[in-house]
C-alpha cells in the first residue's frame, strides 16, 4: 500500500520545480567545466525552464511515475519519500528520491535525492543497498551520482533490492538518515522507460 504522498498536484509542481532546479545547476556546472560562452549558459538553462505540466503515469506500491515534455522533447521521472526519517524532530523541507529518464540525453538516467536542508558543503552522502554502498555528491539540498559514475548501476541495485537507506549530513552537522522501500520501484522503472522510449 503506498504511503500517502500529500496532494498530488501540490507533489507534482515541487517535483517539477525541483526537477527544473536541479538540471538548472547540473547545466551550469558541465557547461562552466567546459569553458562554454556565457551565452550558451543563459541559454541551457532558459530552456531546461520551459517545460509544460506532468502528466502521471501511475502509482506501483511506494513509487509514482510521471511523464511531461521539455521544449517538445518527452521525458518521465518517478519518485518516492522515505517510510522513516531519523533524527525526529529535525526541522526539514520535502525529501524524496527520484529517477529521471531523457531519451534524448547523453546520460539518459538520473538518480537524485533531495534532502530537505542544505548538505554540508563538500560533503559526501552514503546511499546503501543491503551490503552494497554507494558515495553521492551534494550540491545545496541534492545528492547525485558524481559525473563520471554510471547511475545504471545504482539502478541495477534498486531493480533487486527492497529497501534502501541514505545518509547525509546537513550544514549544522546533523547527520540524518532516510529509509526508502523499493517495493514497486521495477514497475515503475519500467513505466517510464516504455512511456519516454
């Protein structure tokens, strides 16, 4: 049975938003590495921020999937929040983990986690799967696979997995942990591929 998400409208415009913040600092950061002109910065991210409404796919178990086009461009994603989140009574914003699937882009599949606070500058967020382990970067509220790591298998280990946990630490030190169940997460996976393929 899926956890109540909130109201779904409210869900999908953070996600979106959200979602459009965080391509907005990913462009930023691969197109200032490759001493791009000013210009072609100002325009990435203008486009990244034209996008129409999402459109859900589904829910499977702890997973919803949605799908919306980027500048005519399809593209799906699908989420989910944590079933526990320690320690209680920190003060945080919305937290979830996220899939993000672009045909049309050179990386294809993204896993990000948006935390809630701002991570610790430069700090190092441990994601973990049963015995597997995982480091994510942090930039602000998000988590992500460094660039040159491959996100497929980190999808690889949630496709088998039932549940996962991230760590991380917030810019007042607190160390927090987020338990995700990924009952549903291959259904939902497999959803967007199909919609956005």
């Amino acid at each position: 049975m899926l956890r109540k998400l909130g109201s779904t409208t409210s869900l999908e415009s953070k996600t979106k938003k959200r979602y459009s913040e965080n391509m907005k600092t990913l462009f930023i950061r691969k197109l200032s590495a490759a001493a791009l002109a000013t210009a072609l910065c100002l325009t990435a991210v203008q486009s990244v921020a034209a996008t129409s409404d999402p459109r859900a796919l589904g829910v499977f178990k702890d997973w919803q999937a949605y799908t919306w086009s980027e500048n005519g461009k399809k593209l799906c994603y699908m989420l989910s929040r944590p079933t526990k989140s320690l320690p209680k009574g920190v003060k945080r914003g919305d937290i979830y983990l996220m899939v993000t699937y672009r045909p049309k882009s050179k990386s294809k599949e993204e896993v990000s986690h948006v935390t809630g606070y701002t991570y610790k500058d430069k700090s190092v967020v441990e994601l973990s799967i049963g015995e597997r382990k995982f480091k994510l970067a942090t930039d602000s509220d998000v988590a992500w696979i460094p660039e040159g790591e491959s996100d497929a298998k980190l999808i690889g280990a949630m496709r088998k997995g039932s549940k996962l946990i991230v760590k991380g630490r917030s810019s007042r030190n607190t160390l927090t942990t987020d338990s995700y169940s990924l009952q549903g997460f291959t259904a939902a996976h497999k959803q967007i591929r199909k919609s956005c393929s």
